[in-house]
C-alpha cells in the first residue's frame, strides 16, 4: 500500500504542475494584468516595481549614465546642494538653488528617460530633485534671528568687516545682507540652528517662483469621455502635483468649471463623484440607469441613440445634449463670478471662448480679464456650436454688478460665440499665450479626451514599449498593433496640419485637427480605451459611469507620475513655501502694527496724562495767583484807610 500512495503522491504532483503550466499565469503575466486593471496608484506602483525587478529594469535605474541627459551635471548640483545642507551655509544654498531655477536642467525632462521603466527614471535625477526640494523646505523653515535684546552667537567675523565695518553690537546693516559671508543670514554651525530674516525668506521663494515658472492643466474636449477630466485631476490632487491654473476648453470648460469652484478641503469629496449633482440627466423623468440598461440590451434602441446623437454631434459639435450639461454645470457651480471662485478655491480658472469676429471680447476669461461674469455662462459660451445653435437657445454670458444683480456681460451682449475648433487665433492672442504671459506659465499639462482622437493618440509617458518585451508576456502582435495606430494617427494629423496652414481644410472636418500650438513643453494625457468603451457614448451619466470614467481618468495619470514630480515637485514645493511664508510675514506685520498700535495708545495716554498734570499745575499757579493778588489787595485797602482816618 505504501507503493501506491507514493504513486499517487508523484501523479498529483505532475498533474498540478502541468494545470499550473497550462493555465495558471506567469508573475509577468500576473503583474501585467494587475498593472493594467489597477483600482489605486499603490496596487500600480507594485506591480510597476515587480516588473522593473523580473524585467531587471531596476538595473538601468540605479545606473547614472545616459546618453539622454547630462548626468555629470545633475550629479555635480546634487553634490553642491548636499554639502551646502552639510555644512549650514544658507547664503551657499540659496545662491545654488537660485542658478538652477530650471525646469529640464540637463535634459532630464526627456521622454526617454521616462519611457524604459514602468515605476520611475534614473535614481539620480530623483535625488536631486528631492535634496532640491527639502533645500527648499529647509530654507522657507529657518527662524528669524533673535530680537536685539538677545545676542545670538555669530558664527565668524567676515575678513570685509574685521576692520571695524560692524557695529559694536554685533549687527549689521540693512545694504550689508546677502554679501558673501554676511552674518546675518546665519549665526551657528549646523543647518538646524540658523536664522534668516522672514522677509529674506520671501524675497528669495517670490524670485525662484518667478525664475522657475508655473504649470497650468488644460482639459480639452471629450464629450462623455470628458468625465475622465475628473480622474486626472483626482490623481494629480492625491499625488500633490495639481497645478493651481486650469484651463478648459469646450466640454473641459464644464470639468474646469466644476473643479475651480471647490476649496482644497472639500475638493477631494467632489473628485470622487459623492459631491457631484446629476440631477439634470434625470430632469425629463426617465431614470438614467434603467435607460443605459435599455440602451444596452436593445440593438434598435442603441442604433436610434447612437443616429441622434452622431446627428447631434455633426449639428452642434456634442454627443450629449449640451442644456443638459449646461443645467449640470449650473446646478454643481451656482451663480459664483471668477472672482468669487478665486477667493473660494484660490485656483485660477480659466475658459476660452471663441467671438464670432467681434473685436474687443476677451478670449480668456478668468478672475483678472473678467472678475464679474458667472463661471457657468461662460462654460456656456466655450460650448457653443454655431451662431444659430447657440441664438436658437437664446444664452448669452450673464456677469453681476455693484450691488449682486445679475445683468447681460455688456462687452458680449450682441456678441455670438462659434465651436472653438473655428477660431484662428495669432500667436499674441491665443488663448494659451494670453495665459502664459499673465500667470508666468512655461509648462503645460494637457488632458485630451476627444472621442475622435483617443484611438490615434498615445500618452507621452507610456512606459516601456511592448515590442521590447515581445518574448515576454505582453504579446508581438499587441504591440504591433499599437504602434501601427499610433503611427497612423501622427501621420494623420501631420498632414492636416498641412492642409489647414495652406486654408485647403474645410471648417467641418477642422474640428478633428489637435488643438491649438502649446506656447511651451507639454506632457499629453490620454486615456487607453477599449473598443466596448465607445459603446458607452450612448450612455446618460449616472453614478456608476462617473466612477468608471473616473478610474480611467486617474490611469491615464499613473504611468506619468515620476515624470510629472520631475517636472513639478519643485514648483509645487515653491508654491507651498510661498503661502507659508507670506501668511508668517503677515502675521508678522499684523504683530507688529498690533504692537505700533498699543505704543502709539500708551503714548496718547502718557501725553493725555501730561496734559492733565500740566492744566492741574496751571490751575493751581492760577489758584496761587489769585490768592496773593487777594492777600495785597487786602494789604493795600488798610493802608489807604488809615490815612483817611487819620
């Protein structure tokens, strides 16, 4: 019997390994699938770092050369930013950050470096993006130096000021400040231990802000899939690299709307869709789940949806109907100003419109060109299809006078606004360029959604080609395949590009051509679709669909998070210490007048109690006075009477 269990011990063995061969998947296989089906950035991070290690990719990550960027210097900055931190010399540190305010310092911005690996880039560009950033943060959290009254222990005397250039106290002055050994940027040795004036502080964070430039977020188009706008910004706002400029464009307009109104605190419930009202979808009475379901399960009634709407799309330029969108949009904004919406969420929103050849209409309106007007008219006015679509429906952009009545924008009261893709804008008054030169923007962040688009356009931070790993579990044929499309779409819109500079592009097939130029380096957004994903064109939004959209949204973001926290990690952290800094100097000037003002009330009161003294004094002088003039009066009536007498 023995013999027989040691068979069948040895049969069931194979037997789970050929079932485990035949059909249990590879941990390539297994980590691509989870890399691919992600729920949250964490389980995507993992299965990126797991293939980067079975793939032995990690290896080129560790290893600094490259071809593709400078890493000589990127290691030699990296190098100085340490030993300034090392050795507690602030005045160093500043003047090392201050010459590297680049954005793609060395190239390390380059596509490449971020296309090899599924989780990252070179580790030495993230080092020194980090010993950047902690520099950064470092810096903005130095103390002030004592008050006059506490002499703080100076490091060393400088060899310009040993001949008697400081004072005897110790201080220095004011034009003294930032020379090369000046004392009174620091006092010890060691970082912790330094001082700088607040003041210092916002000077140098307010010019590398300025040096570095700013990113802006442009939502362009999409139609339904325009929802995925929510996933992008959801993942960036998690990661900490959503930038505080939006700019939307046609159905992005609407999503920048939304997203521009909400203050930080309360921006993550409304990304997750539990803030969102969808009420406007169901206002005709149907539900809009059981309709999806009908739509779904009935060909015939999928086909009529889908004619309606392809109809609609060629009409007006949308797949969903546009008043819908717009009581949506009002139903989530309200009726809040530019202005309004500045102060609430301290974002700067931003949304094109496109005048139907009238002069003197801004084409940007945000809180600076146009604080008064109401968010959602002109979210409105970015959708606008054509002059008689948009007269027929008799919406004009609506703004808010003095005293909070809302009136018709007077510089657009006879205007009429067109599809945005008919604009023919200069390079002084596009849009973006207007945007660039009022908020120092030089980097852009673009989300692309548009139905038509999506299958001919890939993601610039992609990662790592499938043609590479072939052999490996990703499929030849897969990655043939999208690359051929990929291909096809570049050179597709390569020659319309052509056609529409030689104004040989009908307006009608203009509306497929990529957006306007981007005054600046980009990072392009899209989202990887399925084939049944079309299908849901036809689908009303509801709160299933918005997560879905959503999720597709934030994997776009994924696969171009290293790359965007090279790009903006030190922006972002500029930024952070700038409101820091300037609520402490704030603060600091309303102590100050605070204290102005109690001295200047204890100086009325030591001069109001003086007065008292002195008018006391005179009227006891005056008191005195009277009384002597009394006694020799007194004095001089006897006299005269004793000689009368006599």
């Amino acid at each position: 019997m023995p013999i027989w269990h040691a068979i069948w011990d040895v049969a069931w063995f194979w037997r789970a390994k050929t079932v485990a061969y035949l059909f249990e998947l590879s941990p390539l296989e297994r980590w691509s699938e989870t890399l691919n089906k992600a729920a949250d950035y964490d389980e995507w991070d993992e299965a990126a770092h797991n293939l980067d290690r079975i793939l032995n990719l990690d290896m080129w990550r560790h290893n600094p050369t490259s071809k593709d960027y400078d890493y000589r210097l990127i290691n030699e900055r990296t190098r100085l930013i340490q030993n300034a931190r090392q050795e507690g010399d602030v005045y160093g540190l500043i003047n090392t950050l201050r010459t590297g305010l680049v954005r793609n310092l060395g190239n390390i911005t380059s596509a490449k470096l971020f296309n090899f690996c599924f989780s990252g880039t070179k580790t030495l560009i993230e080092d020194y993006v980090e010993q950047y950033v902690e520099a950064i943060q470092e810096i903005a959290l130095l103390p002030p130096p004592p008050a006059d009254g506490e002499s703080p222990n100076v490091e060393e005397v400088p060899s310009e000021y040993e001949d008697g250039e400081i004072a005897a106290n110790g201080s220095i002055g004011e034009n003294d400040v930032g020379r090369p050994g000046s004392s009174a940027l620091c006092y010890q040795s060691s970082m912790a231990t330094k001082f700088l004036q607040t003041q210092h502080k916002l000077d140098f964070i307010t010019s590398a802000r300025q040096g570095f430039g700013r990113s802006a977020l442009v939502l362009q188009g999409g139609a339904i899939f325009g929802m995925c706008h929510l996933g992008v910004v959801k993942a960036l706002f998690l990661r900490g690299l959503l930038p505080r400029i939006i700019v939307g464009t046609a159905t992005g307009a609407m999503i920048a709307a939304l997203v521009g109104v909400h203050p930080e605190e309360d921006l993550l419930r409304f990304l997750t869709g539990d803030g969102i009202d969808l009420s406007a979808f169901a206002a005709n009475g149907k539900d809009p789940a059981a309709h999806n379901e009908q739509v779904m399960q009935s060909p015939w009634t999928w086909w009529a949806t889908l004619l309606r709407r392809i109809r609609r799309f060629r009409e007006e330029g949308y797949f969903l109907d546009v008043k819908v969108l717009e009581d949506c949009v009002r139903a989530n904004v309200g009726d809040l100003t530019f202005e309004e919406a500045f102060n609430r969420s301290k974002r700067i929103l931003n949304i094109t419109v496109v005048p139907a050849g009238q002069e003197g209409i801004p084409t940007l309106l945000n809180h600076v060109t146009a604080p008064n007007v109401l968010v959602w008219t002109a979210a409105v006015a970015s959708n606008a299809s054509s002059d008689a679509f948009y007269g027929r429906r008799q919406t004009r952009i609506l703004c808010k006078d003095a005293h909070g009545n809302i009136t018709p924008w007077a510089p657009a009261d006879t205007a009429d606004f067109r599809h945005w893709t008919l604009a023919s804008y200069t390079d002084r008054n596009a849009p973006l360029q207007r945007v660039s030169g009022l908020f120092n923007v030089n980097h852009y962040i673009v989300s692309q959604a548009r139905p038509y688009l999506v299958p001919f356009l890939q993601s610039d931070m992609h990662g790592p080609s499938a043609r590479l790993f072939a052999g490996g579990g990703f499929g030849f044929l897969a990655g043939l395949r999208s690359l051929t499309m990929r291909m096809v779409g570049l050179e597709a819109r390569h020659r319309l590009r052509q056609l529409d500079r030689l104004r040989l592009l009908p307006p009608s097939i203009r509306r497929f051509l990529v957006d306007e130029h981007l005054p600046g380096p980009s990072v392009t957004l899209v989202p990887r679709l399925a084939l049944r994903d079309f299908a849901r064109l036809m689908e009303t939004p509801t709160r299933d669909t918005l997560e879905y959209w959503i999720l597709r949204g934030e994997r776009s973001v994924w696969p171009a998070v290293a790359a965007l926290h090279v790009r903006c990690a030190i922006e972002m952290e500029l930024d952070r210490a700038y409101q820091d800094v300037r609520r402490l100097k704030a603060g600091g000037l309303r102590r100050k007048g605070s204290e102005i003002a109690q001295a200047q009330a204890q100086a009325r009161a030591r001069r109001a109690a003086a007065a008292a003294v002195l008018v006391g004094d005179r009227d006891r002088d005056r008191d005195r006075d009277g009384n002597r003039g009394d006694r020799s009066g007194n004095r001089n009536g006897d006299g005269a009477d004793t000689p009368a007498a006599a």
